[in-house]
C-alpha cells in the first residue's frame, strides 16, 4: 500500500532539515522547549516518507502510514503535560508483524493478510503509547520475516515491495537491488538510517534486528530474551522471537528499550530479567575475539581488515582483548536452520498453508513446508545438543564480559546471492544465528566505512540479563568512530558521560581477586545478576596480600594507615539488594565485606581481609593488583 500523499505546513519545513539527523535527544529537547510540537515534527517525517519513500530513490521502506498519527500529535500538544513522557511526541516506525489496534493493518507483508487488522495492540506497542510516543505507520519486511526465503532478496514482500539500501538504492535491469538492505526488518532499519522516522521497532529470531542493522550504518538493540514482550507478534520461531530496537544511536535504543522492557503476563516466554542502567564505558572490560583460525570473512579482505581495526578500537578505548574459542557458536548456529527449529515456522501458518497456500509467496511456502518433516526423535536430540552447547557458552563467559564479532562477515551482491543463495544466505548469518538459541543479548553498532562505500558493523554479545553493559560500550565505541548518523552524511551528536552508578535497589561491590571477570569465581557474581559497572583501583590506603592455603588462590585487602599503603586495581559490580545479601552470607573466613575508599574519593562495600590472617602472607602490593600479580608469577623466569 503506497505512502499516502502529505501536504507540509509552513512551520514544519522550518525543521524538515532538522529531523534529518535528530536523535530521540534533540527531539525531546525541541519539544520541552516549545521550540517545536508534535504535530509540527510529524509532518516534517512525513515530507521526508514523501521525498525519499516514494519518490526519489523510492525506498518502499514504510509500508504504510498510520491516518490516525496527525489526531495522536495534535492531542498531545494540546494537553501541554508539565511532566514529559519519556517518548512524548515521538514519531515511531513499526515493523509490520507486530499487532497496531488502529486504523493501520497488521499483515507481516503478505498478501494473504492484505487487509488484516488486529483487535488490539501488541504490549509494545502499547506501552509505547503509554510513553507518550506517536506510531507514525508500519515498515515493510521481509515477507512473514523469512529470512530463509532465497530466491528473493532480503526486504521484499508481496505487500510492500522491495525495500531498497540507502547505500546501494539503485535497481538493476529486472528490478531488483544491487544490495539488499538486510533482513527480516528492512523497513525499520532504512527507515532510521534515511532520516524517515527516528526510531523502528523490527523483530529478531536469527539474526533480523543486527544485520539490517550492520548494513544502514545505524545500531540494532536485540534484548535479552523475555525482557520484551512479543504478545502480538506475528511469530516466526516463538520461543526464540525478540521485539528489536533500531535507532542513530545506542541512547536512542536505550530510551525506548526502558519504556518498552518488562514482564508481560499475556507472553508465556516473558521472563522477568534485570534492565540495569548504562554507564561509562569499563576500562579493562575484558572482550572476546574468534581465535585466528576462526574469523571468518569468506576472502573478503576488506571485511578482515574492518574487523582487525574494530579490534584496536576498543583496545585503545581501554577494553582487554582475549582470544576465545567460538567453534561450539558456529555449531549452535547450524542446529537453528538444520535442526527442528524450522518446525515453529510451519506451526505459525499451518493453517493458512492448507486453507490457502496459493496466497503465500511461492518461495516463502516451499522453505516453511519443509517444517513439517523433523521427528520428535529429531527434536529431542537437538534439545540435547543445545545444553551441551549453553554449558560451553557458560564456560566461555567466565572468562570474558562480552563478544566483539563482526555483524556480518561480507556484502554480497544480490546477483551474487541469487547465483548461490543456500550457500551465501548461509553465510551473512554466521555471526547472527547462534545468538537467540544460546540466550544473549545484543547490540549491532556502526564501525567504519568499507572501501566499496558500504557501512560495516560489528556486534557485542553477552549472556541474557547483561543488556546495559552492552550499552555502556557500545555507546562510547560508536561515539569513537566518528561516523557520520546512519545514511544522512551528517555528525554525531556529542556524547554525554555518564557516570558508572547502581541503579533502583542496586548495590555496588568492589571485587579484589577471585571474582575479577575471568577469574575462576567470577561466575558466582553473574549467576546472582551482577553487571559490571567499572574497573578502578582504590585509595593508596590499603596493602594486599597473597593468601596460603585457599582454593582458588585468593588475595587480601587489608586497610593500612594513610600514606602508609598503595592503590590496588578492584573492579566494581552493581547486584540487587536480595543477591547482594546471598552473596556477603556465602563469604567464608577470613575473607569480609566491608567500606573501601577508592581513588577519587566515592567509597563503596567491598572486600577485606583480617588482620591476623595476613600474618606470614606475601605483601604483593607491588604489583597493583591481583590479575598482574598471577600474570607475573605466571611469566618465564628471564
């Protein structure tokens, strides 16, 4: 259905230049201030729907517009709230699988649903309302989001046509794209990437909240699984399906994802997971890389080289690079499309296969059909599998706080692609496909800029529950690029520290020794729901000490008189009231929680040793800390 035609107001062409690089941030201050209204903001997207969507490059990333958008704004300026909703006045895109209880039609870009309308919004879609935000219209995907589809490029469907790359809008002769947008949410990601809406809503099972995402040059949010609802999602694999966020910037995701996130009683896979907040990014957060001989790019050099500079990036920025083994990853991902995953596809349109099978995308019909044939002998073994898999996941996430990967390891053309479309399909999804079936959370951030004029972006990855210490690197590592917002060729805006703080009935805990991240009891801190906020050392006020006959090895703190100790490295964790009370109880002696100091000055609880149990010990104060004293005793004698 074409983008209905828009007539702009005088006052809103005073801020079509604006909203082409404004962030949840400007917008909001724009609105506070009564620089602009709701209304006037609306009608500045929707010029731009007008120019870049239908004509133009024709983008044919917003499906439709939402006639009931221009009614919602102008009753929110005429309210005049003297306290703003988090997402007051802002223009949101929705990708079209997920359910709106309005004048607008949830039909997940087939035309079998041509027409279908929903009895009532989906829980996101609610609580976006609820947060004050304006559903501009929906975004057009990948039909039924079925990135298996392989004859066709990602972000076309039988409704909405082909969505079309911001960075590659020009059609071949048989009218179709020289690169695709990425998929299944290829509206919403080109829409934010083109300065059509500020922020999308799109969905993600494999892989479709971060690819499109890597693609446009702009950051995909894919949460944790059960943080957001999927009630009223068309879904694809529903015990894997994630409601994703696409936005310029990490804030921006992370605005929305706090109006958004929760547990939903009408979602039978919610879970209730802790938000946390984002902080600054944690000098010394340890990352994790594919060992050489598991970085795979397919002899695309350019790819290779992007991903070595993202590397250095972060490492400059402060982070630890730690080489890990990601083959078990690489064997989850072949279980989600060679195992009976594919079966919850077939379960979500059975019906409709044996009603109407012809309304259904040839293609689309003949890769959900294959569904039906996994046994439960099948089954059962794949579940199998799977936790042997989630075990090794576990061991490696003691060592490390967050995956760095590339978000997609090349940029094929899509004549390429339709040449060889199992095999080069099978391959965009090799950083993508394992991550929903292992339970982590990601963050798709803009890296650098490909010497073929294609963005390329990588993506941390982290055990479900840890979203905000995504955030709080990825914010600064895109904020390090220097890239320009999305496809618009216009700067970022500056970012704003945020100071590392607990948050609601957080407390904060600094760790010493054997709960430092990749220490062998580190996992005690994340099985109770710990986020790292920050490593730092303490006040020159205290001296530590190796302790003998403890198993792992351990260290003690031990307060000394001022000027009389040194400053040792700790790094500080933020844990809920009720884990902080299980975790101080299971502490064993000599070993206690007390007050430190740190060097600037905050003091917060953390470990200290006993007096008389440092009596012999060895004083390794000289080495600043712990992880460099067993790096030391660790090392060859010269």
């Amino acid at each position: 259905m074409p983008v209905p035609a828009v007539t702009v107001p005088a006052v809103a062409m005073e801020v079509c230049v604006f909203v082409e690089n404004a962030t949840i941030c400007d917008l909001q201050e724009v609105l506070a201030t009564g620089s602009s209204t709701a209304t006037a903001l609306l009608h500045a997207y929707l010029a731009r729907i007008e120019a870049y969507d239908r004509a133009g490059p024709r983008l044919s990333a917003v499906r439709e517009v939402n006639r009931d958008a221009l009614t919602i704004a102008a009753a929110l300026d005429a309210k005049k709230p003297a306290r703003r909703r988090p997402l007051e006045g802002i223009p949101i895109l929705i990708k079209d699988n997920i359910a709106t209880a309005d004048q607008q039609h949830t039909t997940a870009g087939s035309l079998a649903l041509e027409g279908a309308r929903a009895r009532q919004d989906a829980t996101v879609v609610k609580l976006l309302r609820q947060a004050g935000a304006v559903i501009l219209g929906k975004a057009n995907l990948t039909e039924f989001a079925n990135i298996l589809a392989i004859d066709m490029p990602a972000g076309y469907s039988s409704l909405g046509g082909q969505v079309r790359n911001p960075y590659a809008p020009a059609l071949d002769a048989k009218g179709i794209p020289t690169v695709p947008p990425g998929g299944s949410s290829s509206g919403s990601a080109v829409a934010v990437a083109a300065g059509l809406v500020p922020l999308a809503l799109g969905t993600d099972t494999a892989g479709s909240g971060r690819v499109p995402a890597g693609l446009n040059n702009i950051v995909g949010l894919k949460p944790s699984l059960g943080l957001i609802s999927t009630a009223g999602v068309v879904p694809a694999c529903r015990s894997l399906d994630c409601v994703s966020i696409f936005g310029l910037t990490t804030d921006d995701c992370w605005t929305a994802l706090t109006a958004i996130a929760g547990p939903d009683a009408a979602d039978p896979y919610s879970r209730t997971r802790p938000l946390g907040a984002v902080g600054s990014f944690s000098n010394g957060v340890r990352l994790g890389v594919p060992i050489a001989g598991q970085r795979v790019f397919f002899g695309d050099r350019a790819a290779a080289c992007a991903y070595d500079q993202a590397i250095a990036r972060a490492a400059a920025l402060g982070a630890q690079i730690v080489e890990v083994d990601i083959e078990p990853f690489y064997e989850a991902a072949r279980l989600l499309y060679e195992g009976p995953w594919v079966a919850e596809r077939y379960i979500v349109l059975k019906s409709l296969l044996a009603s109407s099978p012809g309304s259904i995308y040839p293609v689309t019909r003949d890769i959900i059909v294959k569904g039906a044939r996994p046994s439960a002998v099948d089954t059962f073994a794949a579940f199998y599998e799977l936790e042997e898999l989630r075990r090794v996941r576990d061991a490696v996430f003691q060592t490390i706080a967050a995956l760095l990967l590339p978000t997609a390891p090349t940029v094929y053309t899509v004549e390429q692609v339709l040449a060889d479309p199992i095999q080069l399909n099978s391959r965009l999804g090799t950083y993508t496909n394992f991550v929903n079936l292992l339970d982590l959370c990601g963050l798709a951030l803009p890296s650098s800029m490909r010497p073929d004029g294609m963005p390329f972006g990588v993506t941390l990855l982290a055990p479900g529950g840890h979203d905000a210490l995504l955030g709080s690197i990825g914010r600064a590592f895109h904020a390090d690029t220097g890239l320009p917002l999305g496809a618009l060729g216009l700067p970022q805006p500056p970012l704003i520290a945020i100071a590392p703080a607990p948050v609601a009935d957080e407390i904060a805990i600094a760790v010493v020794g054997a709960h430092l991240s990749g220490m062998p009891l580190n996992g005690e801190l994340k099985a109770l729901g710990a986020r790292l906020l920050e490593a730092t050392s303490t006040a020159p006020d205290y001296r530590l000490y190796a302790l003998s006959g403890s198993n792992p090895p351990k260290p003690g703190l031990l307060r000394v008189a001022s000027g009389k100790g040194s400053a040792v490295a700790v790094e500080i964790w933020a844990m809920r009231a009720e884990g902080f009370g299980r975790f101080v109880a299971a502490i064993p002696s000599p070993l206690s929680i007390g007050t430190l100091r740190l060097t600037d000055g905050r003091t917060v609880k953390g470990f200290l040793v006993e007096a008389d149990a440092v009596a012999g010990a060895s004083d390794i104060s000289s080495y600043g800390g712990w992880r460099n004293y067993l790096a030391q005793a660790k090392a060859p004698a010269a």
